[in-house]
C-alpha cells in the first residue's frame, strides 16, 4: 500500500496571495522618483536548465527545446547584481513538527519562508536557504538563486524530513560558517525559529558577530500555543522530548504551567537578542498579521539600503 504525501504546508494558492499581498505592499519601492533599490548592469544570461512549475513562457529557449522535441522544455536562466539578498536560516528541528489544533510550528516557519522568498521574487534578489537542527548545526541549504520556481523548491525542501533532502546536505557545520559560504557580499539574513533549544545565548552571540557583516534579524514564533494542553485528571504525567527521545515524569500543575514557562524563556531570548544589537519580530498564528509584520521588516531595511 503506497502512502499518501502530506499536502504542503503553503501550496500554490497560498503562494499567490502571498505574492499579491507583498506587490500590494511594496510596490511603491519599485515606482515613483525615489533611488533605485536595483544596482549594477541589468540581467545577466547565466545559462540554461529544464523548466519547472512557475517559470515565466518568455524565458522558455524555443531553438534549444526544439532539439530535445520539447522533452524537456529548455528555458534561459538570468541573474541581477542587487544590493540585498536574502538568505533565511529557518529551524527545521523535530519539535517544530509538534503544535495544537493541526498546526505545528513547521507550518509558521514555511508561510515566513514563502512571505521572504516571495518579497526576493519581487525585486529579483536572489534567494536562498538554511536549515538547521535542535543545536543550531546545518541540516541541509539551498544556495541562493532567482525566481519564483527556487521559492518553490526552497519551501519543498524546508518540509521534506531530514532524510528526503535533495540539496546541499549539513554535515554539522556551523550555522555561521555555512551562510559566509553562500553569500559573498552584505545580505539580508532572517533567522526563523521558536529559540526553544538549551544554549540560545550561545546562539545570539554567534548571530550578533554575523550582523557586523550582514543584516541579521531574528524572527520568533510565538509558541506558547503548542504547549497550551487540555486539563488532565492523572496526578502525574510523563513527557517525552521529540529531539533527545528522553522522558521525563512531570506533575499535574508542572504540566499545566509549562505554556508560562515557554513564553517566560522566549521573552529571555528576546531580551538577550535587544541586548546583542539584534532586530526581533515576534509572530504568531494569525497569517495576516504575520505577513504585514514581516513585509514591514523587509521594507525598512530596503529603505534603509538606498539611503546610504
């Protein structure tokens, strides 16, 4: 019996609105008498590759594809010097996979993703990927490129499991050492996560020496909500730990309080990442409310990219 594939956790619909709420938002960066947020040549032909689900019919190599019968069809790929990309560093460790009310932490991260890449189709940046684990090691990465298409491909990867990945594979590296190897000049670097691993600090700190660099901001989910458990009538329960596969055996008011505890520690890391110099938007489940908040994010640095 083959297994049903779990649906995405933003499929194409989703991806649209997306896209539109951002040209909404953002197209007045793209029009009007102001500075450029473009830089350098203009697009430069970088060769060609098959066509995927999203490319545009005007890119499509109508002499190269009539070689091969159309089978695949050839489209011509093209890249823009800008003056920001994007490369987001999003959590894809085991207990992002956990949530209430059929929706994890996973499905908050990805809509982030798709809110960031979209905004990088918009401007023709270029766009990449990181994922990491529970100890902030590098699980697997996309390096950066353009178009809706990568998007697309990025949001594949971020779901697949760790065994699925069919990019650039981690091999433990730091998380730092990995984006100084895929970015060559001053970035946009949003980090994606709930921050609900043991050595955070360590975290800020090696994300606070990244910023002297590139614009690194911090993008938290509020998780509180996935650990807002139903009441139990048992005196004691025992939990595991999806990362570690420990158990531990708790008290029924531990139980209950261990939602306070979760917002009491992102509150810590929130402070700790103001106190580093580090931007941090914290997000929730409310879609929109998300979206705008991350839109805004991306918009104030833009403005402050052409100002200088």
């Amino acid at each position: 019996m083959q297994l049903q594939a779990a649906p995405p956790l933003v499929n194409l619909s989703e991806l649209a609105e997306i896209e539109l709420f951002i040209l909404k938002r953002m197209q007045e960066f793209t029009l009007g008498d102001h500075s450029s947020v473009y830089m350098g040549a203009g697009f430069n032909f970088s060769g060609l590759r098959d066509w995927e689900p999203g490319d545009s019919p005007s890119s499509i190599e109508w002499a190269q594809s009539s070689l091969t019968n159309f089978s695949p069809i050839i489209v011509r790929q093209f890249e823009q010097d800008t003056n920001a990309g994007i490369i987001v560093v999003a959590d894809a460790s085991r207990s992002t996979r956990c949530g209430m009310e059929g929706t994890p932490i996973l499905a908050v991260v990805a809509r982030s993703l798709a809110t960031f890449g979209m905004s990088a189709v918009l401007f023709q940046d270029r766009f990449g990927l990181i994922t990491f684990d529970d100890q902030f090691r590098q699980l697997a990465a996309a390096r950066p490129r353009v178009g809706k298409a990568h998007v697309i491909h990025c949001l594949e990867m971020y779901q697949a499991e760790p065994g699925e990945l069919d990019d650039t594979g981690g091999d433990g590296a730091s998380i730092t050492k990995s984006i100084a190897g895929h970015l060559r000049r001053a970035s946009l670097v949003p980090v994606i996560s709930d921050f609900l691993f043991a050595d955070a600090p360590r975290v800020i700190s090696e994300l606070s020496l990244l910023n002297a660099a590139h614009d690194v901001f911090l993008v938290m989910v509020d998780a509180r909500y996935a650990f807002e458990h139903p009441d139990v009538s048992a005196g004691w329960i025992e939990v595991r730990d999806v990362e570690t596969g420990d158990t531990r055996v708790l008290s029924r008011r531990e139980y209950a309080r261990m939602a306070e505890r979760v917002a009491d520690w992102q509150d810590h890391v929130f402070r700790l990442a103001r106190g580093a110099g580090l931007d941090i938007a914290k997000i929730g489940l409310d879609r929109w409310e998300m979206e705008r908040s991350l839109v805004q994010f991306v918009a104030a640095r833009r403005l402050r990219r052409v100002k200088i």
